[in-house]
C-alpha cells in the first residue's frame, strides 16, 4: 500500500469543506472493508477522508418523509435496529447477511452504496425498499434515487466533491406513533418486505444472486396496490425489477400469481455469467429467491397487521 494521509475533520461541514479542496485525491473512507482492500490492491489515493468520526451522519430517525438513516450507520447497527427489523425488515435482513460480525461491526451503509458492487447486499434491499439518497457538497445537496445512483460496477452518480450524508425510505410511517409497537404503512395499507442471497457457502459469502421485494396490500381487498422488487449480482449494476409489479399490481397475491411474477422478473433481469456463477443458474435461482422474497413480504405484511392488532 503506497503512502497517504489522514484526514480527520471535525464534524461534516469540514469534511465537505477537505472534499471540496482535495477532490480526486481524496478517498473517503468509512468502516474501510471495502477501501483498504482496494488500497491493498494498487488502487489508493493520497488523501483518506476519515469519516468515522462525523457523528452528523450517524443517526436513525422517522420524519414526515418516512425513515431516514445516517450513511455511517453499520450494518450491525442497522441489523440489530427494532425499528428497522419492523418497518424494512428486508434492509434488516440484508444487513444481516453482510460478511461476518467482524466486518459488521465496520461495513456501513454508505460504503456499501459508495463502493456500488453489483453483489452488495444492502444495495438490492435499499433498491427494492424505494430509498433515495442526499448527496452533499459544500455547494449544496441534491436529492437521488438509489436506483439511479448506482451506475455500474464501482461506478455512481457521486461527484468527487460530495458525500452520501442521508438515505430515506419514504413511505415508512409508525402506526403506532412515537414508541409505539405497531408499525408499517398505516391506514388502509398493509406493507411488507423481505430480502433474500445465496452464495456459494452460507455465511461469509458474496451473493451470487440476490433480491428483494416489498409488497403493500390493501386491508378490505386484500389485492396488491404496490409493489417492487430488485435483484443483486446478476448484472453489473443492482437492478430494479419492474416487471414484478406488471404481474401484480391489482390483483390477489395467490401463490400461482408470485411464481408467474418472479419468473418474469427473473427474465428481466437477463443475468450474466461470471466467475461465480453461469447465466443459466443464476437465472434459475433468481426466479426462486423473488418468489420468497414475494412470500416473505406477504407474511411479513400480515405479522405486522396481527401485531397491530394484540
Ligand atoms: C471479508 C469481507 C466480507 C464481505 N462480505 C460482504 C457481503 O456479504 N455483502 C456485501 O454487500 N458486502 C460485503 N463486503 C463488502 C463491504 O463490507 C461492504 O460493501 C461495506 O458495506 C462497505 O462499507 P465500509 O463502511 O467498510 O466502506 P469503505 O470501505 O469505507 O468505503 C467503500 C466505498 O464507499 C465510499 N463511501 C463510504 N462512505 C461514503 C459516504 N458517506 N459518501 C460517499 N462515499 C462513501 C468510499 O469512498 C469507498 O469508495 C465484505 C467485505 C469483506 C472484507
């Protein structure tokens, strides 16, 4: 690893003040899973922004525009989270299954969006899940989706002067108010979500393919009035599925219903082949983990509603 310096500023408007005069000689490091590898490998830069000690971007909060979570949470954090294992119980699960407890206790939320593998595991859940992203600069702040961020293997809509400083799942409400138990989309709608992976081993793995979805029900039909899905690994970018919800929408979630609509997203997703894994598997598996990932959704849509009801 060749020579750089640390950069440790003082809280966020410094950190953005460094970015602004560095630029591409800055890196910006956060729990470093995935920079001090890189680093390792050739890739460094003069300058690492040390953004762990910016407690600006460590928080977890619900406003009117739904759950708002700092870029610096980890995943151990936001696995561990009551409130996010309630209301994005797939972005939980996702968490969850990133590396080992060690690497949980560093990998964070940003870094897996800023280093935008297509195998990133909270990438495919936050796609699914809707999140869109602030993107700081001492200049000002915009506003992405992270569908849209995610450009390629490695590749962002982030500009070499800005930070991932807020990700939000809108739509996310407490039912039951500040502290209360019962949460998910309130009202008429019932919502759920569910990520799912599998990799070459069970633990400790990069998925060779993975997705998520969410589902919201409406209480007195019981049809499905949204719906979205996203796969991981199977194509240089995290994917959204739209065809998911092209099968869905409007209709009861029967069980012939959830295997037709995994299919066709597992179609659009068109997977490639890789060192992990060949087209045809990931194909194959693909359209399985939708469909659990569709089930789970449901369920985890019900289990909300039983606990509103206790
Ligand atoms: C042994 C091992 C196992 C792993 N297993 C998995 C796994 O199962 N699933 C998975 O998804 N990943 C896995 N990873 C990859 C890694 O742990 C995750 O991608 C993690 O979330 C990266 O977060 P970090 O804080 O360590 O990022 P860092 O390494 O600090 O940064 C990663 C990139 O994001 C940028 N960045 C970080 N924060 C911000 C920000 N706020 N704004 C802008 N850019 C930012 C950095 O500049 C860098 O380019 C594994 C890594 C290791 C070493």
């Amino acid at each position: 690893m060749g020579e750089f310096q640390v950069l440790r500023p003082r809280g966020l408007e410094e950190a953005l003040q460094w970015l602004a005069e560095g630029g591409s000689r800055t890196a910006v490091l956060a729990g470093g899973t995935d920079l001090f590898p890189q680093q390792r490998a050739g890739h460094h830069a003069p300058y690492l922004l040390d953004l762990w000690p910016v407690e600006e971007l460590r928080f977890l909060e619900e406003g009117a525009d739904g759950l708002r979570l700092g870029p610096l949470l980890t995943m151990r954090e936001v696995a561990d989270s009551p409130l996010v294992r309630d209301v994005a119980h797939a972005l939980a699960q996702a968490a969850l299954s990133v590396g080992s407890p060690q690497i949980r206790n560093r990998a964070t939320l940003g870094g897996n969006l800023g280093r935008a593998s297509p195998a990133a595991d909270a990438c495919t859940a936050l796609v699914a899940l809707g999140a869109r992203l602030e993107l700081s600069s001492f200049q000002g702040r915009r506003e992405v989706a992270a569908a849209d961020f995610l450009v390629g293997p490695g590749k962002t809509l982030l500009r070499a002067d800005e930070l991932i400083t807020a990700i939000t799942l809108p739509g996310v409400v407490v039912a039951g108010g500040a502290g209360g138990q019962s949460r998910g989309a309130g009202g008429q709608r019932l919502v759920g979500s569910s990520f799912q992976k599998v990799g070459r081993r069970k633990a400790v793995t990069l998925a060779v393919a993975s997705a998520a979805a969410r589902v919201a029900l409406d209480r007195s039909t019981g049809r499905v009035v949204q719906v979205s899905a996203a796969a991981g690994a199977v194509a240089p970018r995290t994917l959204p599925l739209e065809d998911v919800a092209g099968v869905l929408l409007g209709v009861e979630p029967t069980p012939a219903a959830l295997r037709e609509a995994a299919r066709m997203g597992a179609a659009q997703a068109r997977p490639i082949d890789d060192v992990r894994s060949s087209a045809a598997y990931r194909e194959a598996v693909l359209a399985v983990l939708i469909e659990r990932a569709l089930e789970e959704s449901l369920r985890d849509a019900l289990d909300i509603e039983r606990g509103a009801a206790s």
